[in-house]
C-alpha cells in the first residue's frame, strides 16, 4: 500500500542509476544502517554477538566474495575454506611481527594477500571451465590446508600447531583476545561488512561488473565484442580472493581467537560458504546477506525447538539440520534457481502493484 514509485520522479541519469531508485527502498536501508549502527551496540549481549551476530557478519562477507566469483563471473570454486585460511594465516603472521600496525590494516592486507593466492589458483581458469574449475579449486583448497599444518613458519614453530590471536585495540579499544567487549568487536567487522557490500555493489553495476557477467553468460561471445576474459575472469578472482581474506581474517582474529587449519577452514566451510550463495541467490549482494543469516540463525532456532522445548537430543537436532540444508539445496536449484534473493524481489513487485492484479 505504501510502497509506490508515484510522485518519484527523477532528473537526470546518475538519479536514474542509483543503487536504490525508489526513495522507499533508500529510506529503508538507510534506517537498517542506522539501527545497526546506533542501537545494537548499546543492547547486545556476549551470547547474541558470538551465536548470531559477528558469525552473520563474516560469513556474509565471505558469501559476497564468493558470490563475486560464481554468481556474477560463472568461475566455480570449491575452495572458499581454504582462501580463508590464507586470511587468517596472513593476519597472524602480520599481528605477531607488526604489533604496532593498526588491526585495520592488518586485515585489510591478509585481504590483499589473499587476492594475490586467489589469482594464482585461478588461472586455471584460463583454460578450462566448469567441472574441471571445481576440482582445481578443490585441490586448492587440500593444498593450502596441507601446507598450513605442515610447514611450522605458519604458526610461529608452535608445539601445538595452533595460532592464537594476540590482543590488540583500536583507539584505546580492545577487540582481540578474550577481554574484547562484544560491542567492539560487532562493530569492528560491521564496518569491514558495510564497506564490503558497498564496494562489492558498485563493481557489480559498473563495467567491471558486466564484463563479469558477459563471460559468465557466454564467454565466446564477450570476447567477440571486446571483453577481454584474462583480466575479466582474474579480477573476479582478485576481488572474491580479497573479500574471502577479510573474513578468514575477521573469523580468526576476531571470532574465534585461536584455530587449527583443519578444523576451522577444511572442506566443510567451503561448502558452507557455497551454500550461502546457492540458497540466498547467486548473482545477488542481497541474496549473500540472506543466505549468510539463514544458515547462522538455522543451528539457533532449531536448538531452541528442537533441544530446549521438544527435548531432542543434540546430535539428532544436527543431523535434522544437515537434511534441512539438503532439501532446501535441492528444492532452490529446481523450483526458484536465484534463491531467497529472488522471492524477495517478487515479493516486492507484489507489492508495487498491490492491490492490482500481478
């Protein structure tokens, strides 16, 4: 009823083109931008920041990095836990020999690393596509969690094999170890997560982000008209790697605090990470925030159901939530390809034409 686009007019093409046309639509994120910002930090608690929050917050970074890479450039990886363990393994190496370097900084270059390892084992794609690309990026992701575990210079010749994060703070703040307060450390990866999205969103809509899309969509015929797919395809592969890195490093130094490669960032969280993208939609910023939050709140709520109110037992409760995951996989690939990102834009089509026939 009130989401209309009458009497929103527009004056010139850069009006046109922005990111949200519709003044409801701007007004809208604008006010989520604003509570995110200046309302949940003064209410979150320990348990709302390490359940929920900061998991939704990094993994969503992590979505749109791979969302990049498969969902506007059509290159398939299979290798996003182990990208993410060059983030975290870079931020610590960093942390450990620049204690004095901003931990902004630091991030931002095990991202940058990152990129660099990510164009490495994406050129590859250069010459083959497809299932082949899939299983590259998988021996990729072996590959850097072989080399993690074995090579001691990693992790600082520790007896256990294990790195753990140092305390550091941000003007006078801490947000590593574990004396970080949970709004400093919510705040700290929702700046990383705003910054992201907003960069991520601009290249998608600009050149870069249609000769992505003219290679994913027939790559022959994108360089019959000029889209070069060496530099099309790499830079996807810079841009994700450099997203992936942030969050591996986030999810290192931030969340967690200590890791095992092996654990932290084997092949489980590469299909994570995939199936984020697949059930949100791929080729959509939106779609990577909504399957990031469906998959962190979906261990959450069926807990509470399924554990503290119907009394199930823990380890049926996870195995229902992998079937759960399954089906849904299974029912987006065939009934709604594009995901939740989808359903929501016809949700919202609906409502522009409410209460006339759709």
């Amino acid at each position: 009823m009130f989401y209309r686009e009458a009497g929103d007019f527009k004056v010139s093409y850069e009006e046109d083109s922005q990111t949200f046309p519709i003044k409801f639509d701007r007004y809208r994120y604008y006010f989520v931008l604003a509570f995110a910002f200046l309302v949940i930090p003064f209410t979150i608690n320990d348990y709302w920041a390490n359940a929920i929050l900061l998991p939704f917050l990094i993994y969503s970074i992590a979505a749109i990095g791979l969302n990049i890479l498969v969902g506007y450039a059509g290159q398939v990886s299979l290798g996003t836990g182990g990208f993410m363990a060059v983030g975290a393994y870079a931020c610590y190496k960093l942390m450990t020999a620049f204690p004095e370097v901003s931990m902004f900084v630091h991030v931002l270059l095990a991202g940058g690393v990152t990129a660099l390892v990510c164009v490495l084992f994406g050129l590859p794609s250069l010459r083959i596509k497809g299932f082949y690309l899939a299983v590259a990026t998988l021996a990729a992701q072996f590959f850097l969690v072989w080399l993690f575990n074995r090579v001691p210079w990693f992790y600082n010749y520790s007896a256990s094999g294990q790195i753990n994060a140092p305390e550091r703070d941000v003007l006078g703040i801490v947000i590593t170890g574990p004396n970080a307060p949970a709004w400093a450390t919510y705040l700290f990866c929702l700046i990383f997560l705003t910054i992201c999205a907003l960069v991520a969103r601009n290249l998608t809509r600009g050149t870069v982000g249609r000769s992505w899309m003219a290679i994913r969509d027939m790559d022959i015929a994108a360089e019959i008209i000029g889209v070069n797919p060496l530099k099309a395809k790499l830079t996807a592969f810079a841009v994700s790697g450099f997203f992936i890195g942030v969050s591996g490093a986030l999810f290192f130094a931030i969340y967690l605090g200590a890791v095992e490669v092996g654990e932290a960032f084997g092949i489980t969280k590469s299909f994570l990470v995939l199936f984020m993208v697949i059930i949100g939609g791929l080729g959509s910023i939106f779609g990577s925030f909504a399957g990031a939050a469906f998959l962190v709140l979906l261990p959450v709520v069926l807990k509470v159901v399924g554990v503290d109110v119907l009394g199930w037992p823990t380890d049926i409760v996870a195995h229902f939530q992998l079937v759960i995951v399954g089906a849904l996989i299974v029912l987006f690939l065939i009934v709604e390809p594009h995901g939740l990102a989808q359903l929501w834009r016809v949700a919202k089509e609906k409502l522009r034409l409410w209460p006339f026939p759709h």
